[in-house]
C-alpha cells in the first residue's frame, strides 16, 4: 500500500512529461485492476482467524515421527492433486498449507528422511540439534495500527496462521548476540541489544567518539529498508508490466531499492567512519545471509540488524516444532507431506506446462501428476537439474547463471555437552567471533589456502557463530535433563571437498573424515578460549561439510542461504527472473532464493508463491486479518475497562 502511495506522488510531479505521465497511468491502472481482481477472487486463506489456544508440547518422538517421517509410497500420494510441492523448507511448507486452506489438495515430497528443510533437527546419542534456525526476529511483537497497516506484524501473522496458533516461541536475552573481535592478546567484546535505543546505546559505549556515524548507520538503514515494500510490489506485478517498467527506467521513479541495492556494505561503512572496529560491529552479522560486506548490498546488512530491534526468538521444543505444526494444516485438506522422496525430473507436457514430477526410487521411478508445481528446492536446482534443458533454454532463463550463483559453502560442529546450561553458565545467545576487524580480508585469506593449511594451528577461522540451543529452549531440561548442546557454523570453500563429493555420505573415506575432525577440533579449542568452562564436558561431536549440506539440505555447492546474496542478485536484470511465478505454464518457484535467505525471507516467498498460484493479493488478506484483529482487541479492552 506503501508503493501504491508512492506511485500516485509520481503522477503528480511528472503531469508536465506526457510520456512518462502515459506510463505511470498504466501503472497506476493495473494496480486498480490487481486489486480488484483480488477482491473479486472467491478464495481467501485468511478469511477467518485460525489460531487457537497453543495444545501441550509433543515430546514422544515416535508420535513426532508420524507426522515429520511418512516415507513415500505411492499408495500414499493422494488422488486428484491440486498441486505438489517440491521441497519441505519454510518457503514449500508455507505455500502448501496456504494453499490447504482454500481446499487445495497439495502433496509436499521431501528427499530427506524428514520433513522441514533447515527447520529441521536431529536426534543422536540423546542430544537434540537444529540445523538451520538458530534465531529470528518479529515474533511475539506488540502490534500496533502503523505495524498493522504497514505490514510490520507480516511475519508473526503468517506463522500464527499457517500453524494455526501452535507454534510458540522462547525469547533470547536482550543482548541476543555478541560479537568478540579478537587483536592479539586484547578482545573487544560488544553485545549487540534488541532494543533500538539500548543498541545505540551499547555502541556509543563502546565508540564514543563515533556518534556521528552511529546515528547515520541507524538513519541509513531506515532510509534504505523503506525500500523493501517496493522490491516485494515488484515480484507481485504482472510480468509484462515489470518489464515494461524496466525498459522505460520507470521502476527507479517509483522505487529506489535498486539502486540502493547496489551500495556494497563496505563502501557505505567507509563513507560513515574510518573506525575499523566499528565497521566490523555493524557489519557483524552478515554470516545471517552469507554475503561479506564487499559483496552485498547494504540493504541486506540494514535489514538484517533491523529485524531483531523487536527481539531475538527461538521455537519452543526446538525447530522442528515449525514442520510438526504445519504439516496437520496440509493433511486436513487431503494433502500429505512424504519424505524419503527425491524428485528428479519437473515433467513437461507436450503444450511446454509443467505437469508434475518424478520421483527416483529403487523399484522403479513413479510419475505423479498435478496442474500445479512449486519447487522450493532452489533455484539451481529446479533450472539445472529439474527441469529438461531444453525448456529451461527455451525461456532463456539459463542466462541468469552467468550473474548468480550459490553462496558460501557452510561447515558445522555440533557438541553435545555433560552438564545443563544452568551448571555450564551457557546463555541464550549467539557469538559471533572474529581473529581481526576486517570481514573481507579475513574470507578472502581463507579462501585461498589449501585445506591442509587450514588446518594447521596456527591458522584462524575468519567466522565462527557459536550457539547453545539448549539454552535458548526453555522445554530443552524436561526434554534432555543433565545435557546441553553448542552449535558452531563457519564458511568454508565448496572445492576443499569436492574430490568426496561422489563419495557416499558417511562413507568417503579416512582422509576425509580426518580433515573434517581436524577443522571441528581446530575450531572447538577457539570456542574453549572463551568459554574455558567447556572445556572436558564434550560427550558427543558431530561434524556436517559442504558435501553434508548438499546431502541433508539439497544444496549444491554446500551452501545454506541458496543463491549469493551479492548486489547483482537483487539487479534489475536478475529481477524478473526470481519471482514466484516462472514463463513455464504451471510452474512457480518459492524459498530462499525469491526474496531473501533465512526463515523470515523464505516465509514471505511462501506467501507471495501462494498468491501467484491462487491469484490472489494474499499480503492484503492477511494485513487485513490483522486489523480486524486489532479492531476487536480494542473493542474487547474497551468492554473490560
């Protein structure tokens, strides 16, 4: 609604340019029509508030497993499909149930064990660990009119919807993280606050003589996060009018998100300080969407420290509580979530639409059939393996590749500790550990060792993120008494394990496994310098490469946040290419790659693919939804008192 205003200003001040007044016309007449169409259209996910009072915690795991591991059969894909969905993360999980809440029978094939992409955890030796959602933001937020009518409580809304209220959700401490850059024998320590106010207040701190660019930091985001509404506009417009908007140069008038997309977060830091550490500090967090600071927009770094200024949230009994609770909303409907389900074909009919998938199994490939498919397995994936070439090639969408590419590849350590996280003085929070001030540099170094000399002792790690969900899970004690556990994330490069990558997992062979455990104990013994309490307390550790993500997650280059979250991603001439919507009849795309990485991006990718597919302005329903919320919230306050 935000964009809308702001096209109807554009009008006004170009009355005098008959051309581009000509143009805006247009604009502003499709927007009408999009939203009467909506009106008009008789489905509506959000017609009625669902969320009910939250039911007693599930903990046994055999009654879990019925819900998060149905393994494939095809006596148990449903008849007369309405859709399948490709992939079981946030963004495909999102899209079905929406689309299950307009009677859409919807079958979601995951081609791991089980369900939930990187919202799910795993259980081994009695120890619990997420894989994937280590924290969010906007949840549990207060809500307002201007939040409501601005789109601010989007997130909260949808996850209380698509779960119908089950889902709760922990909060971290009010200093949800904290960055330790290390100078030799000396640590600066900040701890980043979730409050605004308490944030600048922290960093001026720390910084005094920097308030100046402190403010500015602040200010800048704001400036350029306010941009976001039109990026989303745009992925909602038809796609004649998107490129016709393109062509003219119409869609830099009527938003400035692209071009505030092509400030590096580098090159905006240095414009606001020379302060080294405290350009690390504000820049801390980009491990959040994978991207250093040279390559990404700034507005991805504004964004991501934006997000949490309402708090920092974990799930309550863990990640996997997200799939536990979407996936009855699907059922009901007649769908079905069914793992143990690789696709390894989109199928085409002869007319070029997509009208179904194959799935690989060891008695044989089964064809299943539906008008509609959606992938969330990733924009690589469903151009360059899924879909047959020639189709791809056809609609000249091959040529993105030359511009986007997967992001950094992820190496994971997961610790189980002897001891709860009361006795072991955990937190619940995030760390986020540097060996120098300079993010750039400290990748680009890393990059180009071998991985023998990455192990070597003396080299440093240029990231580590160090969380104890443990801590963060006020269930975890009643689940796991006497037992806490640490997760530890960093970037490594994809080619260090690519001579394994046709190995089996599990199976690629002594050298393998003893780089891996080489890296994990290298990087454990940094983590023990500051948290010495650790040390002599590990029962189980675990280790998950490149080759693991692409195994467990269905990446391709063992990377968690999908495409490079780089400047020329979010380009104009990328833009029409990433939408919900695909030129291949039948065929839409959902998930991290469509708008953002992380859960809060791969969630409104959800959202907006259930949209496209229901036609349908599903933003709109659900602001509303909210507002009514509101509306009676008041009306019954105003009764009490």
């Amino acid at each position: 609604m935000a964009f809308l205003s702001h096209v109807l200003s554009v009008v006004a001040v170009n009355t005098s340019a008959n051309v581009v007044f000509g143009l805006v016309c247009v604009t502003v007449t499709a927007v009408v029509a999009g939203l009467v169409r909506w009106h008009r259209s008789p489905v509506n996910p959000f017609s009625a508030d669902q969320a009910r009072s939250p039911e007693p915690l599930v903990t046994d795991h055999a009654r879990r497993d019925k819900v998060l591991k149905q393994r494939f059969t095809t006596k148990k894909v449903p008849d007369d499909l309405d859709a399948i969905v490709v992939g079981s993360g946030i963004g495909g999980l999102c899209t079905a149930a929406l689309l299950a809440k307009t009677g859409k029978k919807v079958l979601v094939l995951e081609q791991h064990d089980q369900a939930g992409g990187c919202c799910h955890t795993y259980v081994d030796k009695g120890f619990e660990f997420d894989v994937g959602i280590h924290y969010t933001g906007k949840q549990n937020c207060v809500r307002t009119w201007q939040k409501v009518l601005k789109g601010g409580t989007v997130n909260q809304a949808l996850v209380q919807q698509i779960t119908e209220g089950q889902l709760q959700w922990a909060e971290l401490d009010k200093s949800f993280d904290i960055v330790m850059i290390q100078h030799g024998e000396k640590r600066l320590e900040v701890p980043i606050k979730s409050s605004r106010e308490e944030h600048k207040k922290t960093l001026l701190e720390h910084f005094p003589n920097e308030g100046k660019a402190i403010d500015e930091f602040f200010r800048i985001c704001d400036v350029h996060t306010g941009t976001l509404d039109g990026f989303i506009f745009m992925k909602i417009l038809p796609l004649w009018l998107v490129k016709l908007l393109i062509g003219t140069g119409l869609v830099n008038r009527l938003t400035s998100f692209f071009s505030v997309m092509s400030q590096s977060t580098r090159d905006v830091l240095d414009s606001i300080t020379d302060n080294q550490d405290l350009k690390a500090v504000l820049s801390y967090n980009y491990g959040d969407f994978g991207s250093p600071p040279k390559d990404s927009g700034f507005l991805m770094q504004g964004m991501t420290v934006l997000h949490f200024h309402e708090g920092a949230y974990y799930p309550k009994g863990g990640a996997s509580e997200i799939a536990f609770h979407i996936i009855p909303v699907i059922e009901r409907a007649g769908g079905a979530v069914l793992v143990a389900a690789p696709v390894t074909q989109i199928l085409i009919d002869s007319d070029g639409k997509a009208c179904g998938v194959r799935v690989h199994k060891s008695s044989g490939d089964v064809d299943i059939h539906a008008p509609v498919v959606v992938s969330a397995a990733g924009v690589c994936n469903t151009y360059q393996k899924l879909v047959p070439q020639p189709v791809v090639s056809s609609h000249g969408l091959d040529d993105m590749f030359h511009h986007v590419s997967p992001g950094l590849g992820a190496f994971s350590v997961f610790v189980g500790l002897t001891g709860t996280s009361q006795e072991l003085g955990l937190k619940a929070h995030n760390a986020w550990m540097f060996p120098g001030n300079d993010h750039d540099k400290l990748i680009e170094d890393y990059s180009r060792l071998t991985v023998q000399e990455a192990c070597e002792e003396g080299t440093k790690t240029p990231v580590l993120f160090v969380s104890f969900p443990s801590a963060k899970d006020p269930t975890w004690n009643a689940r796991y008494p006497g037992k806490s556990t640490c997760i530890i994330i960093s970037f490594t490069p994809y080619e260090w394990f690519s001579e394994w990558q046709e190995g089996r997992v599990k199976h690629r062979g002594e050298e393998y496994e003893s780089i891996k455990n080489r890296l994990a104990q290298k990087m454990w013994r940094q983590v023990c310098q500051q948290y010495p309490q650790l040390q002599g307390k590990v029962e189980y550790m675990d280790v998950g490469t490149p080759l693991s993500n692409n195994y467990y997650l269905g990446s391709t280059r063992g990377e968690i946040y999908g495409l490079d979250h780089t400047r020329e991603r979010f380009s104009l001439d990328i833009l029409t290419k990433l939408r919900p919507d695909t030129p291949i009849p039948g065929l839409y795309l959902t998930g991290q790659d469509i708008v953002t990485a992380g859960f809060a991006g791969a969630l409104v990718s959800g959202l907006l693919t259930a949209g496209a597919v229901l036609n349908r302005h599903l933003i709109l329903d659900l602001i509303i939804l909210e507002a009514k919320a509101m509306f009676n919230s008041n009306n019954n306050n105003k009764k009490l008192d």
